[in-house]
C-alpha cells in the first residue's frame, strides 16, 4: 500500500493499544511499520533477506465497529513480520499476530532482547494429527542458524493452545522449545497489554482523586 508521509493515526492507535511509544518508534525506524494511504491503516511489513518488502499485513486504526484486517495483495507469507534484537539473540519468540510481537515487547520493557516473529495467522490441527511447520518460521529459521530457542507466545484460546503444543512437539525435537501463552484464558498478548493500560490509567486516575482531595483538605 502507498506510505502516508506521517504516522500520527498509527502511533495513536498503537498507543491505545498498550504498545509504548519506544517500541512503535523502533518498527518505525526499522522499516517495518508504517501509515498507509488513503485510508490510514496500520501496516506491518515482511522483509526477505536483502530487506525487501515481501509480505504485509494491514489493521485499520479505528477503535469502534468491527476491526480491518486484511494483507496485502502478492503477500509471501513466508517473510513475517519481525522485530530484530539490538545484539545478536539466539532466541526468537513466535506469535500469531503482529501486534502481539510488539505488545510483548512493550510488556517487557521494551527490551530488545530477542527476535519476535509473526505467522500471521495459525491454524489448529486435528485431534491426532501432525501440525504443518509454518512458512515464516522455517524461512525464519533458514535464515537464523544460530537460533536454537523457540518460544511460542501464541493466543490463550482453543486453537492457540493447540497450535503451541503441536509446534512445541514439532520444533522440540531439533530446539529448546517453550510455551509462553498470555496467563489469562482467551487473551493474546495485545490484549493483556491494553489491560496493563487500562489499569495504570485507573490508577493514575485514582492517585490524582487522591491528591486533589488532599489538597482540598488543606485548604480549608
């Protein structure tokens, strides 16, 4: 999709999504996230080897009605969206949106301490059946030699639970595998960033209440 000149509605949408600021600023930077015109959408770029755009992902930034998702059209899924260490990792740290790479990241304070891949999308496979590997994480791991540490952060429901342990049984026989999905049932790691949000903006609230009665006290 075309790149608007400014970030302003993707920076605001993210930030009421409980994604910091320095995290947005480090997509931005790193040429993976960006404005899209006309209609302003989030889109969350894939890169190949040589750093050409592959794959996109695109969220409209409304907060009201039902949501866009969409990717673009000619998108390669095997070049996922992905959040690059600071200093060589031997980690990388699997899920299945875009926005959940960079609300755990935001939830860990802001480290950039590990390599954060998007599948864009999951599937769950049959009961007694043998998951298919994904295409971004193997031209992932083609192209990482020296990651031997897999963790999956997938979404906290039925189908995410069932992909985890399936990739889990898959990647455990050649890696260091672990399963880190969000700790409350039928969350993704977008959503337990917007309630860490939501809770430190009632707190604020509370402490500013708090304040203002005091003040109020002295004053009489």
């Amino acid at each position: 999709p075309e790149k608007s000149p400014t970030t302003t509605r993707v920076e605001a949408y993210l930030r009421c999504r409980g994604i910091s600021p320095q995290v947005i600023q480090k997509c931005i930077d790193d040429g993976i996230l960006y404005e899209s015109l006309p209609y302003h959408n989030c889109v969350f770029v894939g890169r190949d080897e040589t750093g050409t755009p592959r794959y996109a992902a695109l969220r409209g930034t409304y907060t009201y009605g039902k949501q866009f998702k969409a990717e673009s059209t000619g998108s390669d899924k095997r070049f996922g969206f992905c959040i690059e260490p600071s200093t060589e990792s031997e980690m990388v740290a699997v899920f299945e949106a875009a926005i959940d790479a960079m609300a755990e990241m935001a939830l860990a304070g802001d480290a950039a301490d590990k390599f954060r891949l998007s599948l864009g999308g999951i599937y769950a496979p049959e009961e007694g059946c043998d998951i298919h590997p994904p295409a971004a994480l193997e031209e992932f791991l083609r192209r990482h030699p020296q990651v031997d540490r897999l963790e999956f952060c997938l979404d906290n429901d039925p189908p995410g639970r069932a992909a985890a342990v399936a990739l889990a049984r898959l990647y455990g026989k050649r890696y260091q595998v672990a399963v880190r999905l969000p700790p409350i049932e039928g969350f993704d790691y977008g959503d337990l960033a917007q309630a860490a949000l939501e809770y430190r903006t009632k707190k604020k609230t509370k402490n500013c209440a708090r304040q203002q009665r005091q003040r109020s006290g002295m004053t009489r």
